[in-house]
C-alpha cells in the first residue's frame, strides 16, 4: 500500500505542475513595483538573503536587514547601498523571541511600518534523528519555524490596519517531501510551509484580500556551507535562480513557489525513486559533499 500511495502522490503531483503550467503560460500574472517599499529580510547576511536584499535593492526598495553575523550583515548593506538603496541593519539572533520582538520595536519606532517581511534565516542538521543533538532541534525549530511566526506577530498588525502588505515564507522541498537523515529539518520545514498556508487561510477569512503570502520551496541551494555539494535528489540549484523565481513570485503574488519551478513534479519523482529504489545506501546522506554536520543557511 506505501508503494501505492508514492505512486499516487507522484502522478497527483506531476498533474498538478502541467495544470500550473498551462494556466501561467495562457494567463501571464500581472508585476508589482516594490520601490520605495520598506522591506524586512531575515538571515541578509550571506546566501539567499543577500542575493534577495541586491534584487530588492536594484528595485530601489528600502532595506531592513536582519542576521546573526555582523561581518556578512555588513557587507550586503555595503553592496545593496552601491545599488542606491536606503539601509537599515540590525544584529538579531532569529533564535532568541526576545531579539527579534525588541528589534522589531525599533524597527516600527525609527525606520516605518514594513510592508514586505522576507523570513529567510534558516538553520539545518544532517544526521540521522538519534544522532541529532537536542540543542540542535531546539535551534532549527526555533529559527525555521518559530522565528517566523514571532516576526510576523511583530509586523502583521500594521499589514492587516492597512490591509496591504507580503508576507514571504522562505521554506524547502523538504517541507513537502520526506528524506532519511533529516528528521528534524524536515519537520521544521513542514511547519514552515503549514503557518503559510494556515496564515493564508485566516487572512482570506479575515478579509484581508491586500496581504499578500508567498511560500519559497527550493531544492537544495548552493549556498557556500557545503563544499563540493552534490545530490541524487536532482541537480543543486545556484543562489541567482531561486532568488530570480523567488522575485517574480513576489512581484506577481504568487501562493507558492517551487524552484525549479517545475519541481512539483521533479521533486516528486526523486522521492518516489528514492522509495522504491532497491538499494538504499545512498540514503545516508541526502547530499554528499564535505559539510560540518551543523551549518545555517540562509535559505
């Protein structure tokens, strides 16, 4: 019956990406201007974030940018500010509640209200569950999941006054797919892709037509933690296309987006493979490089 329902999802899956498909290439989704617009980015210091603070800053938006690293934090201001960007940055550890409520207080009081909130930090642990250590769950739920709701508490109530703004969820594939070895991660990023669609839900309840969600859901990024990375969940994806995809996603208001952006049916297949496959050593490790069992990612 397992293999059943794989076969299931995987042909659901792959219909679902060719409808999609269709209904974007016969109805092109009208683009957004977000100059001037005050946005807020978590985890800006390296990576995705940055990548996405220099998309956001060559649309002259304004920049709140949020990291845990000072040194990298630095640096993308620097280059979002050759751009002609207004910055502002704060150090914030995404994992403490009480940085990012404190912060977000002074972010209100002396810069404006945010109209677009990019939660992207993120943190991962590669190892088998028994393997993982507490501390590093804590961190990844605290960061992946947590920190989202807790910025999104701090910013919402202004978005919903106006009934105007963008909520960006940066999740994962692994937020729809399952893989050995990383359990935790997994479930953090199942939770990241639950409070986008549950937060989603109550806003259309509420009325709320002009706040906008988006959820990201990439493959594996490279993104400079792993050296060497390769995969046999499908090819690993460069920072500048999931940060392109995931612009056009928020310029048209789309709900979700896949990167690549035909990974619906992509990721779909790799997993389905993964479960049937006959040998399962490969599964040891999602992806094979040379990587310290704990690395943030700003993704």
């Amino acid at each position: 019956m397992g293999a059943v329902r794989e076969l299931a999802l995987f042909l659901g899956t792959l219909l679902y990406a060719y409808a999609e498909a269709a209904v974007r290439l016969l109805l092109p989704a009208r683009r957004k201007a977000v100059g001037g617009e005050l946005v807020l980015l978590t985890g800006a210091g390296r990576g995705l974030g940055r990548a996405t603070a220099l998309e956001f800053a060559r649309r002259q938006s304004r920049l709140v940018l949020w990291d845990v690293d000072t040194h990298g934090l630095r640096e993308t201001a620097a280059e979002c500010e050759r751009l002609g960007a207004t910055v502002h940055t704060f150090v914030v550890d995404c994992s403490k509640r009480e940085e990012i409520y404190g912060a977000a207080e002074k972010v209100k009081k002396d810069i404006g209200d945010v109209s677009i909130l990019v939660n992207n930090a993120g943190v991962i642990t590669a190892a088998d569950l028994l393997s993982t250590q507490d501390h590093q769950i804590e961190k990844m739920f605290e960061v992946n999941i947590l920190a989202h709701i807790w910025t999104t508490r701090a910013f919402l109530p202004t978005m919903m006054d106006n009934n105007r703004g963008h909520i960006v969820t940066v999740a994962s594939a692994a937020g729809h797919f399952v893989t050995s070895f990383m359990v935790a991660y997994c479930s953090s990023k199942f939770a990241a892709v639950g409070f986008h669609k549950a937060l989603t839900e109550e806003l259309s309840t509420l009325g709320k037509d002009g706040i906008k969600t988006t959820c990201l859901c990439p493959v594996f990024i490279n993104t400079g933690f792993v050296k060497n990375p390769s995969t046999r969940l499908g090819r690993i994806l460069e920072v500048d296309e999931v940060v392109k995809e995931l612009m056009e996603g928020i310029l048209t208001n789309k709900k979700m987006v896949f990167v690549p952006s035909n990974q619906h049916n992509e990721i779909a297949s790799c997993f389905f493979l993964m479960k049937t496959a006959e040998n399962k050593k490969f599964l040891l490790s999602p992806v094979i490089g040379h990587y310290n069992p704990l690395f943030a990612e700003s993704c």
